[in-house]
C-alpha cells in the first residue's frame, strides 16, 4: 500500500475504499440545448440504450417543449439546422 500523506493523525493508505461498499449506481442524462437555454432533459431507465425510437421519442418531447419556450422557433419556415 502507498502512503498519500498525513491528514491530522492518521496516514491515509492506497485503496481508499473496499470493495465490500456499495458503489453508487450511474445514471444516463440526456440534454438537448440551444443557445439559449437547456431546452429539454431526462433521464434514461436503468440499463436504457439510445436507439432509434428512444431518440425520435426525445425528438418529439424536445420539440413540444420548444414550442412553449420559443414557439417563434418552431413556427418558422426556414430550415433550422
């Protein structure tokens, strides 16, 4: 084990933690923003992978949302990208 230095009288060793503890379970955000602003965020299921209908889904919450934040936005006739 490594010593990492002294803090107040006890010497902390390499590894900080055992691997007996519980780690923290992750979790998958997904943002959608614009210049602005963040438009839209959710977070995935447990185990949930971006797929096609999972991101035409979002697609479709983002725009709603867009449509009450900047309904100019949305009603435009130009191409936005």
């Amino acid at each position: 084990m490594k010593d990492v230095g002294t803090t107040g009288f006890q010497k902390a060793r390499w590894p900080l933690h055992t691997q007996s503890e519980k780690t923290i379970k992750k979790a998958f955000l997904c943002v959608w923003w614009n210049n602005r602003e963040i438009v839209h965020h959710e977070f995935m299921k447990p185990g949930e992978t971006i797929n096609a209908d999972v991101y035409s889904a979002q697609l479709e919450r983002v725009h709603s949302a867009l449509l009450q934040k900047q309904p100019s936005l949305i009603t435009r006739r130009d191409v936005i990208l």
